[in-house]
C-alpha cells in the first residue's frame, strides 16, 4: 500500500480514491482565498490581455506538491506578465518547520503508488476550478483557459466559464 504524508514526519497508508478526497477537501478549505486571488486578477485585466491560461504546476518529483498560477495571453508577454503579477499566485502550498503550508496531501514515494500522482492532480484539481469558479463573472472576449504544465493530466485545456 503505498505510502503518503500527512505532516512532516507522520506517515499513514491511503490509495488514490483517498488521496483525490484529502485534496479535494484541502482545496475546499483553500476555496475563498483562490477566489478572491481570481476576483484581484480578474478586476486587474487590461484590454490587451486577451486571456488568461490558469496553470497546474506540479512538482518535477511527482510527490504532490503543486501551484496555480496564472499566465497572461496577449502581446508583448513580458509586460502583459508583469502587468498580472501581483495577483497571478493564485494557490501555492510550501514546505515550513510547521509542515506543508496550506496543507495539502503528498506522497513519500511516487514509484510506489499504483497511478500518476501529477496526472491525478491536474485532473482532480482542473474539474475542481471549472466547477467551483465557473459562475464567476469573466470579461467579454477574454479567454480564460485550465492547464496542465508539461503535459500532466488527461483533461485539460478546459475553459472558464
């Protein structure tokens, strides 16, 4: 049975039904943060900014740990980047001294679970905003796109709303 964390130094058993439930009950408790990152984005858009791909970016060690962050679409990429930056970290859990911050469930060893832990992310996580954020109010024409970094998911691109 493969191995996951729950905090720095405590280890439980858990396959992939209860890894997708732990993190998706972790992303509900993050839920009013990432709207609110979303809202700052959205009312920060300028008019040449024609969209915005909200990436999934998992962990090169398949071990859990991921962001999302927004990248602007438009010309001149590098400004239209900067021009969102304040507000583009939309979720980004780190390792402290009081463990993972905001929690999230990881996996201790990747070989040794039966699926692909950034696959699953991605996937779990991209249905979780197109379903939690797609009553949010977008910008006419803008297009607002889920992704998943480097080829990871089996859902994505996914458009919002």
């Amino acid at each position: 049975m493969p191995i996951f964390t729950q905090t720095l130094g405590c280890n439980y058993d858990m396959g992939k039904p209860e890894f997708e439930n732990q993190l998706k009950a972790e992303l509900e408790k993050n839920k009013s943060s990432i709207s609110i990152n979303i809202d700052q984005l959205i009312s920060n858009l300028t008019e040449k900014i024609s969209g915005i791909n909200i990436g999934i970016f998992t962990s090169q060690d398949g071990d859990g740990m991921f962001s999302i962050y927004a990248n602007a679409i438009g010309p001149d990429l590098y400004v239209r980047q900067k021009e969102i930056k304040e507000y583009a970290n939309l979720f980004d859990p780190k390792f402290t001294s009081n463990g993972i911050e905001p929690y999230i469930p990881t996996v201790d060893d990747p070989f040794e679970v039966d699926f692909d832990v950034n696959d699953c992310i991605v996937d779990l996580v991209a249905l979780w905003l197109k379903a939690s954020f797609s009553s949010k109010s977008f910008p006419d024409g803008a297009e607002f796109q889920i992704v998943g970094n480097d080829g990871y998911g089996t859902v994505t691109p996914l458009s919002l709303p």
